[in-house]
C-alpha cells in the first residue's frame, strides 16, 4: 500500500506547526515523510486525497489539489472523540487512468481489509469505481447512496467518465451492487432516461425538493449504506464560493446533516467527497468540505450499536396487517431507530441474506397502520426476486 502514496504536502506540514494546541492537526498522525508510513495499528479512520480527474468529461489539464481542505480540516477542534485519525497524503496519478484506479483499488481494499474506514478526497466521481471495486474482496452485496445533483447513470457502453460511472459498475462481474440511492437530483439535469432506469432498476432517487423538505427521512438511506459519496455540484453555488455554477443545491447546514447521517450509521465503511477539481486555494468551499469531514467523524464517534436482532430483549416487534400481508417493524429500544423485515426468499444469493432487514422511519410504521406499504419495501423485495 505505501508504495502508492505520497506524502502529505510540505506546505501543509508547516501549516501544522503553527497551529495552536488542541487542534486536529495537532491530534492527527500524518504521513510526512516519503517511505515511513505511521502505524495504523488502532486508526479508526484515514484521510487519502486522489489526484485524478482525466476522466472528468471538461478535463483541460491540471492536477487536483487539496491543500486547502487539508489546512481548513486540521485547523478545526475535534469533539469528545475517541476515534483515532490519520492523514495518509496523495495517491498520485498514475502514467493511465487505469494505474490510477489499480493504486486506488488496492489502498482502499487494504484500509477496508483492517477495518479503517477511507475518508477520500478525490477529483473527479469515476473514482467510485474503483472504490467499489475495493469491496470485491468483502464478500457480500454493497449499497451505494450518492448526494447529487445527477444520477451518473451514463451509457455503460462508452468510455467511463465522471458522469458515466454508475452504468459501469452495473454491468461489471462481479455484480455486488445491491441497491444504489441518490439524494437531492434534480430533474432538469437528469435525462428522461435515465430517470425511468432508476425506476426500473427499483433503485431509490430522492428530489432536492424532497431532501431539503424532511432531511431526517433520508437517514435510513444513510443506515443501509456502505458506501457514502458526495458530489460537490449538489451544494448550492453561494456555499461554495468558486467554479460550481449551480444556483440551486443542499446548503452548507444540510450537506453537514447528511453527513453526519452518514457517520453514525453502523454500516458505512467508506466516505468520500468528489469533483474538487478546482479547489486549490483557501476559501469557504475549502472550509465546507472540512466540516463536511468533521460531520462525518462525529456522527462514526456516536455509533451506537443496536442491530441485534437476535435479542428480543433489545427490541420491540410491531406487525401490521396490510392486505393480504403482515408487515413486521422492530424498533430499537436503544436509540428508538425503526427496521421493517422482508421476508427471507430461499433461493437468491446468500450475500443478500443481512438485506432482509430495511432501515425505515417512524412515518413508514404509521402509514403501514394506515394500509400503506413503504416505497422502499416493495423496491426490496423487488429486488430479491429478480
């Protein structure tokens, strides 16, 4: 893995020394020299910028740089945290693209592998792929939530780009992408198409509208997830402060809460924040992004365990007549979180098997009790018969 990575940039390294005490880069161990890579021997989570982005369809040239957010993020205070952080610097582009995602591939499986969850910053958003691809060694399904203004479905026929990337992982063995989530699109930057796939597809879109509306009901999206990724063109321009032209987008207060969701589900084991291409200089974009990762390690340092469902000690069941079904909803009596079962099918594929219980929220169990069945329970099971 070291071999991949170089070290955290000299300019952010003196940038730390006069830093007042406290501080997170005072707190952080850091790959400062090439070639002598700090244990990760109790680390819970590591910073790795990815200074790629030739697939970027507007690529004119450059290298992404992440100065900026590395000097904004050491300079905040940590929480009353536990966790312990490192910053494991660049992972370089390679002669291709594709010895890029081969490096980016092989450092991710092996944070993973260890149990450390990547905190990415990268160029452009085609380097999903092979974070995803990381996985392969894990052995069971992923579910991926993108925070987006576009689906980045694309045509899996074509070269993948930074807004393609999503078709390729669909249509590459090994198929271990059970659901994949977008939150906060927006319809007039989507094609038709693309939209009716998703649908087909029984994967879940949530409006821009309907995120910003009632924040806390994508949450379960965020418990069910492995694999958190963030688009920056989804922030509003005004937040941002530099090349992102969108006048509409989540704000810097929501961008945080998803965030945090993120973090605190017990599930996510990857976070990254992409297409910061252009973001190579102090200013408030660079500040938003480090909250966004300060969000993040605050919600993973408020996990809090409470999926045994082996337990009924730990738990209350609900079942609720609907139709000609009976719906059953557990909810924890540790955190008051809720779940709905899918009743196990038999015959599909046992990397499915923990799939069989779904996140949901208190609004799903009272329309139940009102003879309506969650959007997302009949996607699942959808998806469990195909």
């Amino acid at each position: 893995m070291i071999e991949f990575l170089s070290p955290v940039p000299k300019s952010v390294v003196a940038h730390r020394e006069i830093l007042p005490e406290g501080v997170l880069g005072k707190q952080i161990k850091i790959h400062a020299t090439k070639g002598d890579l700090p244990s990760l021997k109790g680390v819970a989570l590591a910073l790795v910028g990815i200074q790629e982005h030739r697939n970027d369809i507007n690529y004119i040239g450059g290298v992404p740089q992440f100065e900026a957010v590395r000097k904004s993020f050491y300079q905040l205070f940590p929480g009353n945290w536990a966790t312990s952080i490192i910053d494991l610097g660049n992972i370089e582009a390679g002669e291709t693209v594709q010895d890029t995602y081969f490096a980016v591939r092989t450092v991710l499986s092996a944070l993973l592998q260890k149990k450390v969850i990547p905190l990415l910053l990268g160029g452009s958003q085609d380097l999903v792929f092979p974070l995803y691809r990381a996985y392969d060694e894990v052995g069971e399904m992923v579910n991926m939530v993108n925070i987006d203004s576009r689906f980045d479905l694309g045509d899996a026929e074509k070269p993948i780009s930074n807004v393609s990337y999503v078709g390729k992982i669909i249509v590459e063995k090994p198929y271990n992408l059970f659901n994949y989530s977008v939150l906060g699109y927006q319809s007039y930057f989507n094609p038709a198409a693309e939209i009716t796939l998703m649908e087909k597809l029984f994967f879940d879109a949530y409006r821009l509208g309907e995120v910003t509306k009632d924040i806390t009901s994508v949450e379960p999206i965020m418990r069910a997830a492995d694999i958190v990724t963030l688009d920056i063109s989804a922030i509003k321009s005004a937040e941002m402060s530099y090349h992102n032209t969108s006048p509409n987008g989540l704000d810097g207060r929501e961008v945080c809460a998803l965030a945090r969701y993120a973090g605190i589900s017990n599930r996510v084991t990857s976070f990254g924040v992409f297409e910061m291409s252009a973001l190579d200089r102090m200013n408030s974009g660079a500040m938003l992004i480090a909250q966004v990762l300060w969000y993040f390690i605050e919600g993973v340092n408020f996990r809090i365990a409470d999926e045994d469902f082996e337990d009924e000690a730990h738990y209350i069941t609900y079942q609720v007549p609907v139709d000609d079904t009976v719906l059953v909803f557990k909810k924890s009596k540790k955190t008051g979180r809720w779940w709905m079962e899918l009743p196990f099918i038999s015959n599909v594929n046992n990397k499915l098997k923990r799939r069989t219980l779904l996140p949901c929220t208190y609004g799903d169990y009272l329309g139940a009790t009102n003879q309506e069945i969650p959007e997302r329970w009949w996607k699942a099971r959808r998806k469990n018969e195909v």
